[in-house]
C-alpha cells in the first residue's frame, strides 16, 4: 500500500484528502504546513507529498527545495496543490522541484487518476 503525505494547512481539505485516499486504498498521512513536512518526510519516507501551495510557517515552494536538497529523501516525488492561477507560481513550483500541480478545490477523481500515474 503506497503512502502518501498530505500537507495542507487547512483542516477541511486535510480531512477530505486523507478519506479520500484512505477509501481509494492508500495510507494516508497529514500535517499542518511546510515546516512540518520536513520531519514528517524524513521520518514516514511516504510514496508521494501533496502539497499545498500557500501555507504559514513555510510554504510549500520552500518545502519542496528543503525536500529535494535531503539527499535521503529527494527522489520523493511532490504533487503541489494550489488555487493560485498565474505562469510565475507554476515555474516556482517546477523549479523547486514538483512533479506537477493540481488546483484547487482538488478534483478526486482526477487526483486519484495523478497519484496513480506518478507511483507508476
């Protein structure tokens, strides 16, 4: 069973993505913010992160190149989510090291169809 790391700092999405993910047959961890994320990468080694774009603390476009810089950890591929529509953010996101994006509010279906496609 893959494990997938949700970070998002809103709880509604949080919550929404674990069932989902959980009911779709993978194990699914959350937490809070990019900060986070860190520790939780390191410790759990998950499958696939989604995350989110815009978070406090540290957001995920800082997390992603904290990610990818832990050579322990940096082949774990990151799924970005975000609601935020312009060219500039989806290069950060890219140059940061993120498999791809998808906006927000998140598809399931389509998210599930992703996650299938990047654990290939």
């Amino acid at each position: 069973m893959a494990k997938i790391l949700i970070v998002e700092d809103d709880e509604n999405n949080r919550e929404l993505l674990s069932m989902y993910l959980t009911e779709s047959g993978y194990e699914a961890l959350a937490v809070n913010d990019g900060a986070e994320s860190l520790e939780a990468v390191r410790h759990e080694k998950p499958d696939l992160v989604l995350m989110d774009l815009r978070m406090p603390k540290m957001n995920g476009i800082e997390a992603t190149k904290k990610i990818k810089a832990d050579p322990d950890v940096a082949d774990t591929p990151i799924l970005m989510l975000t609601g935020v529509r312009d060219t500039l953010s989806y290069e950060d996101m890219y140059s940061a090291g993120a498999v791809g994006y998808l906006g927000k509010p998140v598809d399931l279906v389509a998210l599930v169809e992703r996650v299938e496609e990047i654990l290939k």
